[in-house]
C-alpha cells in the first residue's frame, strides 16, 4: 500500500475553557504515519526526534522544523529505537510529544453540529491495539469520538497510536467525567444508543440506524455490561456463517461504521 505524503502542519482549534480535559504527560508516540499526523496536527506539541537514517529523506519537514524551533533530533540504529519504544515495531521513528487535549464529554457533544452523528462508547474494553484499529476505521467513516466510562483504563499508548494511524489524530477519546451520567448526557444530546452483541439482536443489515446513534462494544470476554445493555435502545448483531463466535471489537466496528455511513452519506 502506498504511504500518502503528510499534509503540512496545521494547528488544531484550542477548546474552550472547560471543555477539555488536562493534557496528558508528555508521550513518545512511533509508527510513521503516526507521527506524522500528530506532527500535521499539532507541531507546537513536538519535543523531541529520534530517527532510522532511512528516515531522514521522509522526515525532512520535520526535521527543519526541529532545526528552526531548536528541538533536538538523533539518527540512530534499530536497537536504539527499539529501546527508546519499547518495541521493534517503531517503523524508524519516535516523537516525543505533549499529549493533545482531550475534550470533556458535555463540551464534545455541545460542539456536535446538528444533523448525522456517529459516535462509539467502549464498555470495559482495554485492548490497546484493538483500541488503534478501532480509531483508524472511526477516522475513515467519519467517527466523532471514542467515549469510555470513567473508571475505563484505556488510553492512547504508543500502541494504540501506531496501529491508528493517524486515525488518533481525528477522532478523540473521551473520558467520562466521575459521577457523571454518559447514557443520560447522550439521550439528552439527541442519540440512541446501540449495543452491538454476538447472537439474538436485530440484524445490523436490516435494523434501522438513527441519524445520531451511539454505538455501544463490549469486551470479547464479558460483553457490554447488564445495567448498559439493559439502557439500549437497540441491540444489533452482525450476521455470519457461525463458523466462528463472533468477530473482534475492532473488525465489528469498522463494519458497524461503514453500514451507518452508506445509510448516512457524507456531505459534499
């Protein structure tokens, strides 16, 4: 597959008081086409370059801009990367960045525009890389925001970022604030909420699919929890062969995504 050549650096909007949450640490994010979409994003949040030599031919605008805003960079081998990312699937490139601002659930569903609206609410699922497919296939049917409930452990790791990418750069996790009511703040903001399970739901193929609907995964092992499923509008299952159980979260998304967008086009 051929890689597309990045976009040039382009500042992302800041949000308004109170409508993000606080920055994450800085992170080393690896993968090209990872760090290359968080630098065409945000490149007032890069700190530090390592590289593969291999890379520097690719990395050029990067790399002056690193010479014009004083930011270090190295080029060194596959074991230095290695050891700097903690895995051999680095691509021959780390950044090390400030974490993006998170939007808050209340001030993301506000900014919503009216009319179509796809969204994702992940229950108890901690699959990073699960996570990053999720977050590539989200960013190629338009998918406004991964939201996970408070207590949820997910966050978008090294891993997640390089199996997005590039999707982590447009579509935002989102947690839940504590205490705070997510079914109640997404009924109120105008969507139905959609649970998606392996057996004994309406066929995703036959079922109608709100204009603004959530779409509701559960872990592989444990499934959407009672009191959730219990609160869905709808349950959707993906029909099969039965060859298999079920598909993944990440494959059952990317299907449940395009079905939603071929009834709800993109506008012109």
């Amino acid at each position: 597959m051929n890689r597309r050549p990045p976009r040039a650096p382009s500042r992302r909007p800041q949000a308004p008081r109170g409508h993000a949450a606080p920055r994450e640490e800085e992170q080393r994010l690896f993968g090209l086409n990872a760090c290359r979409a968080a630098f065409a994003h945000r490149p007032q949040d890069l700190r530090k370059v390592w590289l593969a030599e291999t890379r520097i031919a690719t990395l050029k605008p990067v790399l002056a801009w690193c010479v014009k805003h004083r930011l270090g960079y190295r080029v060194v081998d596959d074991a230095e990367l290695a050891r700097i990312t903690g895995t051999q699937h680095h691509e021959g490139v780390c950044f090390a960045m400030r974490g993006a601002a998170a939007p808050r659930l209340a001030g993301l569903l506000r900014a919503l525009p009216a009319g179509p609206a796809l969204l994702a609410y992940l229950d108890g699922v901690g699959n990073p890389h699960n996570l990053g497919a999720l977050l590539r296939s989200g960013a190629h049917f338009g998918l406004a925001a991964v939201i996970v409930p408070a207590t949820s452990t997910l966050t978008l790791s090294g891993a997640a970022v390089r199996v997005a990418e590039g999707g982590a750069e447009a579509v935002p996790l989102v947690h839940a604030e504590p205490g705070e009511d997510a079914v109640a703040a997404l009924r109120g903001a105008g969507f139905a909420l959609a649970a998606t399970v392996p057996r004994a739901g309406v066929s995703l193929f036959d079922a109608e699919l709100p204009p603004r609907i959530a779409l509701v995964f559960g872990a592989e092992e444990t499934g959407i929890g009672e009191a959730l499923l219990a609160a869905a509008d709808l349950r959707l299952t993906i029909p099969g062969t039965g060859a298999v159980e079920s598909l993944n979260i990440a494959a059952s998304a990317a299907v449940c995504f395009a079905e939603w967008r071929r009834r709800h086009p993109l506008r012109a």
